[in-house]
C-alpha cells in the first residue's frame, strides 16, 4: 500500500524537506505540491489524496480554515513552526502534528502512524473514526521476561515506564521487566491506543482518568508525568 501526499505550505524550503524525507520512504507518493490553501481547495475539488501535509500559518486561508472547509477530509500531517495551534488542529482529527525543524525519525513516525490509519480503513471499510477497536483490544504484544517470552494483552497494559534500556510494563497487578527501548514499543504499539506522554512514559488511553497540573491520573490511582513537550497532546488524548 503506498500513500499518495499532498504538500500544502507558502514556504518552498518546507517542500523540499518533504520530498527530500519521502524518496527514502517507499509508501510515500508526492501527488503535487500546492503553496496556498485555496490552491489546494481547487486540486482536491478534481483529485483525491490519502494525506496532506499542511501547514498553518498561510495567506488568504490558513490551515485550520481550509480543514474545516474541507467535505471529504483525507489524513492529515500538520507541520508547523508553532505549536500553540497543537489543540485545535486535534480537534479536526489530524493525524499527527510536525513542530518545524522536524527531523526524520520523528517524520517517519508520523507517516508510519497515517499508513496503519489507512491499512485500518481498507481492512474496515470505514472511515477512521468509526473503525471497530475490537481487533485492537484483543491484539497481542510479545514481551521478553528472563529467559522467556511472554504474551501479552495490550488491553492488559495500563502505562509503561522506561529505565534506560529497560521498560517497566505495568498492569493491574505490577509490572513486568523487559530489555527494551520506550522507542521500540511507541514505534510498535497502536497509536489508536496508547500515547507517549513524557520521554519516559506511555499510557494506555482508556486507562486515563483525568489530568491535574503536570500529571496524569490513571484509573489505578497511579500519577504519570506529562513531559513538557507532549503536554499539547493531552487534550487529544482525553478526548479518545
């Protein structure tokens, strides 16, 4: 399955990091590149894309106005220089958001993310806000404990916690130790389900019961610190 992209920023150097990121990423498919937001109203009235990676900050029409305006909203990838319009842009369902300079790794996190959304979407044959989470709940995740490997529920995990090149899986009855990284997991867990909200943390969604200050709160009572960095993530989160 390939994604056919649509670039949709004022700024030419923005494009070139773009297509520059995407020649290495064989799912990636530059469909066109428009430089204002009414431009690419005219494109996508005649032709369809999977995603759009779309600034904000843009004449006539910024990114947030040509979302709403948008009936047939294809997977979105904000990338931006500034990330006090991280909340409202969750609001509209994007798929992820870029904070300018941003470097590969994190740009192939954001596409790896928008292709699971859409292999999510073919699998269903539903919009991504409706797919069932069913298959989700009952997906499994193999784990490395001692000498052993263990399956796991992802239904069963409530956070983790990294410790260096170990990470503390907990449930409702402790944690499990396992040689890995926290990038390993974030890279292979469900982001429908589970979000990054500090260097060293993952929630569980559903396991969220409300944030107070710099913390979250689980339904286990158990307190989760939010990372300065992901905090425009938490009302989005909260939401799922």
């Amino acid at each position: 399955m390939s994604l056919r992209c649509l670039i949709v920023d004022d700024e030419p150097l923005a494009h070139e990091v773009i297509v520059a990121y995407a020649k290495d990423i064989p799912f990636i498919e530059i469909a066109a590149h428009c430089y204002r937001a009414t431009e690419a109203l005219d494109f996508l009235s005649k032709q369809e894309v999977d995603l759009i990676f779309l600034d904000i900050r843009m004449p006539k029409l910024n990114g947030l106005d040509f979302l709403r305006a948008l009936q047939h909203k294809p997977q979105v990838i904000i990338t931006s220089a500034y990330e006090e319009y991280a909340l409202a842009s969750f609001d509209l369902a994007v798929c992820d958001y870029l904070l300018k300079p941003f470097k590969l790794e994190r740009f192939l996190m954001a596409v790896n993310r928008a292709l699971t959304f859409q292999q999510l979407k073919k699998q269903s044959g539903s919009p991504i806000e409706t797919i069932d989470t069913a298959q989700q709940r009952n997906a499994q995740i193999s784990i490395k404990v001692d000498k052993k490997h263990i399956l796991l529920q992802l239904d069963e995990i409530q956070f983790l916690e990294s410790l260096g090149n170990y990470v503390k899986v907990w449930k409702a009855n402790g944690f499990l130790l396992t040689p890995r990284t926290l990038g390993s997991f974030e890279d292979e867990l469900p982001a429908q389900m589970f979000a990054r909200i500090h260097k060293s943390f993952i929630v569980n969604k559903k396991e969220v019961d409300y944030f107070e200050g710099n913390s979250i709160i689980l339904k286990s009572q158990q307190q989760v610190p939010i990372g300065k960095n992901y905090k425009p993530l938490i009302r989005q989160l909260l939401q799922l």
